[in-house]
C-alpha cells in the first residue's frame, strides 16, 4: 500500500530521489541527460560573490541561477558570469539560451545582453509575473 505524504521539511536525499526519477524518465525520450554546470565569481581568497548555476544539452543551455553579490552588482560581473557560461555552452553545441526570471528581478539585465522575451506568467507568484527569455547563441 502507498501513502501520500505531505513532508515541509523535505531530505535533499528525498528530494533527488524525485528528481533523478523524473531526469531518468526524460532520457529514455530524449536520449541523453543535461550536463550541469556552474561558473563562480571569487575573490583571491575563494570566497564566492556571484554566480550561475546552468545545464545544458545537444543544443540548449538553460540559466537556472544567476546571482551577485549586492555590493558588486551593475559593475560588469553578471555579464562576465553570462558570457562565461555562454561561451562554455558554444563550446558544447548549443545555439541557443534559454532563462526566467522574475518581473522585479533581471529582464533588463537580460535584454541588454541580447536574449528576447518569449513568454510571460501574469501573476504567477505574490501578484508577479515569471518572464521567460531566450538568446541565440550563433
């Protein structure tokens, strides 16, 4: 018998189990798993001040996480962060670049740097809207 449980405080090693279940199922129709990857912003002492958190497959990479350290930021650092990891997924095949964001966070962000608005989720979370962009990497 199985029981559904309602678990607030969930174990990582609970959780993965979900997610490589639903990554396993997704391969056997795709044909290959994402490559994840991350690209660090770190002083001399490596200590980490920014970064992103990304994976990729055969012909897209999608930006999951792109964070910086508040005192740092509108200094360059998130554009060398999106560079970085865009170069790294030329360098894999990709041709495009897929990432969301929030309507209080980074589309600007993301507009400067090229990518394009492809959808949006009005009031999807606390009345804000989850934006959806995507860049062409050739």
């Amino acid at each position: 018998m199985y029981k559904v449980i309602v678990d607030l405080a969930p174990s990582q090693a609970d959780n993965d189990v979900v997610m490589e279940g639903l990554i396993t199922a997704n391969e056997k129709i795709i044909g290959e798993r994402d490559k994840e990857f991350s690209v660090f912003l770190k002083n001399d002492a490596g200590k980490i001040f920014g970064g992103i958190q990304a994976s990729f497959d055969t012909v897209s990479v999608y930006i999951d996480v792109l964070w910086v350290e508040e005192t740092l930021r509108k200094q360059g650092y998130g554009k060398k962060l999106l560079v970085a990891a865009e170069q790294e997924a030329i360098k894999n095949g990709c041709i495009f670049s897929t990432v969301d964001t929030w309507d209080f966070q980074a589309e600007e962000f993301y507009l400067k740097n090229g990518y394009k608005r492809i959808g949006e989720i009005k009031n999807c979370w606390f009345n804000h809207s989850r934006i959806f962009l995507r860049k062409n990497l050739r």
